[in-house]
C-alpha cells in the first residue's frame, strides 16, 4: 500500500518577475505590480509531500525528522528572508516565479529523496495562488 507523508514549512522571501529580454513596457503589461523595480515579498508557504511504500522496520515512509532537516537546509536556509533575484544563485539568470521557484524547490529535495520514493512540492506564493510540481 502506498502512503503520503508531507511535511509543512514557511519562508519569506522577495522578488521581482522581469524578463531581461523584453522591454520595460512589455514586462509591466505582462507582470504588473510584480515588477515592481524596487521588488516585493511573498510570505511562502510549502508543502513536501512523500510517497512510497512504509518500511516494516521504521514504520515509516520516511523519517519526518530527517525531512524536516532537508527542507531546512535546501530551502528555508537558501531562501528564507532573501531577495531571489539578488541573493540566490538560484534565480541569477531565472526568472523567479512561483512556478519556476516550485520546480528548482522539487530538483533540489529530489536529489535526496530515494528514487523509490515518489516527491510533491506545493508552493503557496498567496493563500488562493499555489503550484504543485512532481510525480
């Protein structure tokens, strides 16, 4: 039987959504007030979510304790109370939505994760805007 297990964590952190490659009109009509030159911030909520068989030895999917660890050092350590755009080489050269920020969140916890072992990350930029990425 295949169980889920999510572990919940916050960051804050700013941004600014601007495509180098377009004008400075283009980018206002496509990305508004969250082009804002001076940036702006999002208060992130995240949900990680495991699947896979539970282990008959631990009782568990996965150690929540050793979760917890990971997304603390790959996420709320890198990004918690930073400007992405400036303070992240993460987001240098890319654009930093919550789709985009969902997607390098999911390639840096799946690396840790067992291949037998299934990853969800669901980003909640606002209350009523989220994005899930992955199996």
């Amino acid at each position: 039987m295949l169980v889920t297990v999510s572990r919940k964590a916050h960051f804050n952190a700013a941004h600014r959504l601007n495509n180098p490659e377009l004008s400075e009109a283009e980018n206002a009509e496509i990305f508004g007030l969250c082009n804002n030159e001076f940036y702006h911030g999002h208060n992130y909520e995240l949900i990680v979510s495991v699947r896979g068989e539970i282990d008959p030895k631990t009782g568990y999917v996965v150690d929540m304790k050793w979760l917890k660890d990971l997304i603390k050092k790959e996420v709320e350590d890198r990004y918690d109370h930073k400007n992405l755009n400036l303070q992240t080489e993460d987001f240098k050269n890319l654009n930093p939505t919550a789709e985009y920020i969902a997607v390098v969140i999911w390639e840096r916890l799946r690396k840790h994760i067992p291949n037998s072992l299934t990853l969800k990350v669901t980003l909640y930029e606002t209350p009523r805007n989220f994005v899930e990425v992955g199996e």
